[in-house]
C-alpha cells in the first residue's frame, strides 16, 4: 500500500438491481483504497461485478440499479450522497472512463473533435476554437497519426485501435485525478492491445493520475498494475500487492485464473480450465460462492460463508482451506521445474 493518502475510498460499497425475478446483489460489500498515481486493477470473469463497481464509482447505474449500502468517498467527498449537478462537475472531469467498447461508447454522428471538446468547453471553460487546438493536441499524444485530420472525422472512419485511442483522448481531456478503464483491449488484437497498454503507461506518468483498470486477463494485470482485487460473486475473494498475488495466490479462484494463462516457459497441450459457469447472481450457493467450481471444497464451503481474513500485510483472502491451497501451489510448481 502506498504511504500516500488515497484520492479514492470503497467501503462496504453494495450495488444491487431490482429485477421480475427478484434482487441481484451485484455488488456485495466490496472495500478498497486508491493512492494518486496508483494502478488497482479489478479482476474476474463476466458477472463478478468488476464492472457494476465502475458505473458505481461514476454514478451511471441503470435505473433499476441502486447503492443501499456504503460510501464511496472521492477527496474527502460521499460520491453516493452527491446531488446530480455536483456529480456531473466530477463526471468526466475529475473521474473519467475508458468504456469497454469504443465502437458503441462513441456517437456515431457527431465527429471525434466534437465529441472530445463537449467535455473541455463543459469543464475547462474553454471557447470552441482553444478546445479544437488542445483536442488535436490530444489525439497526437495518443499516438492518431494525421490528428488535424482525425478530429474532423467521424467514429466508422477509424479503426479499432484509433477509436481506442480517441477514447483515451476523450477520458484525457480534462487531465482527471481518477481514470477508469473497463476492459480497454478486450476488442483489439494482441499488437495494439500492447501499444494501448503502454500508452497508458506513458500517460500515467506524464498525467500523475491514478487508475482503476478492470479486467478478466490477469496476464494484462501483471503488466499494468501495482495492486489487485479479484472478485467472483460480487465479493473481492483475493486482494493484495500484485507480486505476492502472482508469487503467493490465497484463493482457488485465483490460482485458477492464472493456470488458464498461456505459458511459453511451459510445454502443455491443454490449458486448465474452471469447471462450470459464474452462477446467476439469484443462485449462488448457500456458503462459499465458488464452491460448486473448486477443487478444494468442503462439506464446510457448502454452507459456511468465509469472511475475508489478513494473510500478511495488505494481503487478504476469502477462503477456508487457503491451507490446502498453498500446498496445492507448491506441488504444481515443483512439477513444472
């Protein structure tokens, strides 16, 4: 953890959504902090509530959704108890967002300039023709080739990659405190997903902000990150520096996301793979919520539901044989040397 003060606090945060059938916990009391120039990345499959987290943060639920629980607090401020004029000044300005996919997240009819200086002549006070000038000067620090070009075209004109790129512009525009990125490589192919990366690399350090990257790749987390949070159901399961998660995973969840990563250093025909699917959010098991998925479940794990318990340090977990885990892990290891 950093010796910083955090910009961002998520305590108890719970999000859920009114459904026909009942209510969806999507968020279940998930707690973090985050440090000005720090990346956390936010791990786990389609329906853990990686994403819901995010919408959370920046106040944009459906209308179905609501927080009836916990606090998240942006400079000593309840984001949850801000009225919708002062939410809308930190929206995009001080808290922006990278959305998973830039074909549907960018207007098709309104160009790429158009679309970067509504937020500079909203925030910034700036007049159309400075916002023009500092959106091309955006484009070009993203690496858009031609950007006096670019800013007149619109999103169908450029390619995957460029539209990534813009969309990072966008997020840019106001030089935020907090940038979110929700799976900002998911659409790419592996060549710009690693140019995307390092982009955003280069930007954290010119900018000084801080970042909340979501993702289900951890291999993308070890490249990006400095903390982690993996969570399965709603619930953060593993939580910790990201060297000792990667040295030292405490939870079968994450030792499972991990064996599911290619691995050149080792000769395999298969890849592991977790058994099953994420259960509906209104179906999970009675005690742990992924023991109907792992291998090291008990009749205890059927019924009893872990809390999350210090490891070591800034290192949690949320698991009854985390025992049985780490000798699990060293068995593996010592077979693949």
């Amino acid at each position: 953890m950093s010796d910083k003060e955090p910009i961002l606090k998520v305590k108890n945060l719970k999000t859920y959504f009114k459904t026909e059938d009942g209510i969806v916990k999507a968020v279940n009391g998930i707690d973090f902090d985050l440090c000005p120039g720090e990346t956390l990345a936010i791990v786990g499959e389609s329906g853990s509530g990686k994403s819901v987290t995010s919408l959370s943060i920046m106040r944009l639920l459906d209308t179905n959704g609501y927080i009836p629980e916990g606090e998240i607090i942006y400079k000593g401020k309840n984001v949850t108890k801000m009225s919708d004029s002062e939410m809308r000044s930190v929206r995009g300005n001080e808290i922006a967002m990278i959305f998973q996919e830039p074909m549907t997240a960018l207007n098709p009819v309104f160009t790429i300039g158009e679309q970067i200086t509504e937020a500079i002549t909203l925030h910034m006070k700036m007049n159309e023709e400075d916002a023009k000038t500092r959106a091309v000067d955006l484009l070009r620090k993203v690496g858009i080739p031609e950007p006096e070009k670019r800013v007149d075209q619109y999103p169908h004109e450029l390619s995957g990659g460029m539209r990534q790129r813009a969309m990072i512009a966008m997020a840019l525009s106001c030089n935020p405190s907090i940038l979110i990125a929700d799976e900002p490589t998911t659409a790419l192919d592996v060549t710009i997903q690693a140019q995307i990366l390092e982009l955003m690399k280069d930007l954290q350090k010119e900018f000084g902000m801080a970042i909340i990257f979501i993702t289900h790749d951890l291999g993308v987390v070890a490249e990006m990150s400095d903390r982690a949070i993996v969570m399965y159901g709603g619930e953060t399961v593993e939580q910790g520096d990201i060297v000792n998660i990667y040295k030292n995973p405490r939870h079968p969840y994450t030792w499972g996301l991990m064996n599911s990563i290619p691995r050149i250093d080792i000769d395999t025909e298969r890849l592991w793979a977790i058994p099953g699917v994420v259960p509906s959010p209104l179906n999970f098991p009675k005690g742990c919520k992924f023991s109907n998925r792992c291998f090291l479940a008990s009749d205890k794990c059927k019924t009893d539901h872990p809390g999350l318990e210090t490891i070591e340090n800034d290192h949690f977990s949320r698991c009854w044989h985390i025992d049985k885990l780490v000798e699990e892990v060293k068995k593996v290891r010592a077979g693949d040397k």
